[in-house]
C-alpha cells in the first residue's frame, strides 16, 4: 500500500524522487528537486517505499492533526503512516516537494 501511494504522489507530480527532507513538522519529504544534499540518481516508488518504511520505524514526527493522534477510545490503535501534500500540490510551503510521509495511529474499532 504505501508504495502505490507514492506511486500516485510521483505520478501526479509527473517526476521520480531526487531527494528528502526530514522536517520536524511536515515529516519525511519527498522531493523533485533538492538543492541540499540530492541522491546521485533519481528513484521511483519502489526504492523511496523501502527508505520510508525504514524512516517510519525511528521517526519522531508529531502526529499533525488530532485525528492522527493515539486516542483513548472504544477500540485499539496501531501504527500507521499517512502520505500527504497540501494546496497546490506543496507540503509546508515546499514547492520541491512531491508529498511527504509522517507516522500515524491508525483507529480500530471494535
């Protein structure tokens, strides 16, 4: 899943990953361009999905918003991750960015 999720996210912007950007705030940016420290080749979804699934397990991102939070409810959590970029396609005012990935709980009811 999380792979074809940033399948999407690289289709959309119509160009592979060139670098990241681990931001306290934003989470593990994906980026099109990157000035600061680039990957000597770009790579496609399945490359980027196996440094994020290793990033996810030491990431120390905040969860953004409420609802990514791990909730007291009737139910359990588990961890999860969210892949996003907000309006016009940037994430935190980055418009290198192609997404960005933060660590969630994900709820389970009942």
């Amino acid at each position: 899943m999380l792979e074809s999720a940033i399948s999407l996210a690289i289709q959309q912007r119509g160009s592979e990953v060139s670098g990241f950007r681990d931001d306290p705030k934003a989470g593990l940016m994906l980026l099109w361009h990157c000035d600061e420290n680039p990957l000597p080749v770009k790579i496609g979804a399945k490359e980027v999905s196996a440094i994020v699934w290793k990033w996810l397990k030491t990431a120390k991102t905040p969860p953004i918003s409420n609802w990514d939070r791990d909730a007291d409810h009737d139910g359990h959590n588990i961890n999860g991750w969210r892949v996003y970029c907000g309006d016009w396609g940037n994430v935190e005012g980055c418009s290198n960015a192609i997404a960005a990935v933060v660590p969630v709980f994900l709820w389970l009811g009942k």
